[in-house]
C-alpha cells in the first residue's frame, strides 16, 4: 500500500513532497527556420523559398497573400549544441525562375528547453526572416500590418 503512492509520484514527475517540477511533453527538433510575409512576395505561390544549413535545405512555395506568415524549418542533427551554422536563403520567382533573393549568414544557435529548465529535450534554433530587400533578418520586426 505505501508503495503505490510512491510509484504514482514516480510515473508523473511528481515528489510527494512538492519540490519537483513536471515535465510536460511537447516535442521540439533543433532548427533553424525562417518566416516571411506572402504579400511581400507578390500573388499566390509567386516564389520559391529555399532555406539550406550546412548540407540540409528545405524549400516550399510562397504561399497565400491571405495568409499573415509562412515558414520553413530546416531540421539540425540532436547533438548539434551551442554553434555557429552557415545558412543560405535563396528566393526565386516560380515564373520566371530568376532569384528574387539571395543571401547567407553565420547563425549563432540559441538553447532552449520547451519543457522547462529542467526537462528534456534541450534543442537549439535560429530563427530568421526573409525580406524581399534586406534578406535574412531578424523576425522581431514582423507584425500583421506594417
């Protein structure tokens, strides 16, 4: 009888007596991603997004002017840690097929923990936007209406 008390604590990363904090569980991946704004872009699925780190690219449409954000996520091996990735971003035109945009930078990876300090997983991302004039930016100047 005592003991199942302690393994009903056990099983949900509770301490009987309060000290411990639980863990939730969302998943997360390493990441670089980068967000734009469609509109800025032109019509529905106007360009082509290509986003690269190190070796690894990813690449969709542009998508729909109705829609405030899109984004694209190029997944980071696990054990990638606190480094520096080199990224491409590389946006053409689906009807013409010239580059619209074309730029690259050395991105700085960020810790995070999406199920607190103490939880795992440990991820690390970067987090860009692409501009039709500026390239890759920071995506803290994004808002619904400029």
């Amino acid at each position: 009888m005592f003991f199942t008390p302690l393994l009903a604590a056990a099983l949900t990363g509770c301490s009987l007596l309060g000290q411990d904090t639980p863990c939730t569980m969302a998943d997360a991946d390493s990441q670089v991603s980068v967000m734009w704004r469609p509109t800025d872009f032109g019509g529905r699925d106007a360009v082509k997004v290509r986003l690269c780190v190190q070796a690894r690219c990813q690449e969709r449409v542009s998508g729909s002017p109705d829609d405030p954000f899109a984004s694209l996520s190029v997944r980071l091996r696990g054990d990638v840690g606190s480094s520096t990735v080199p990224v491409r971003l590389t946006v053409t035109s689906v009807k013409s097929g010239a580059t619209v945009v074309a730029d690259s930078i050395r991105a700085r990876l960020t810790e995070r923990h999406p199920n607190g300090a103490s939880c795992p997983p440990t991820t690390w991302t970067a987090t860009f936007r692409a501009h039709p004039d500026k390239g890759l930016t920071s995506p803290k100047g994004m808002k619904l209406q400029e």
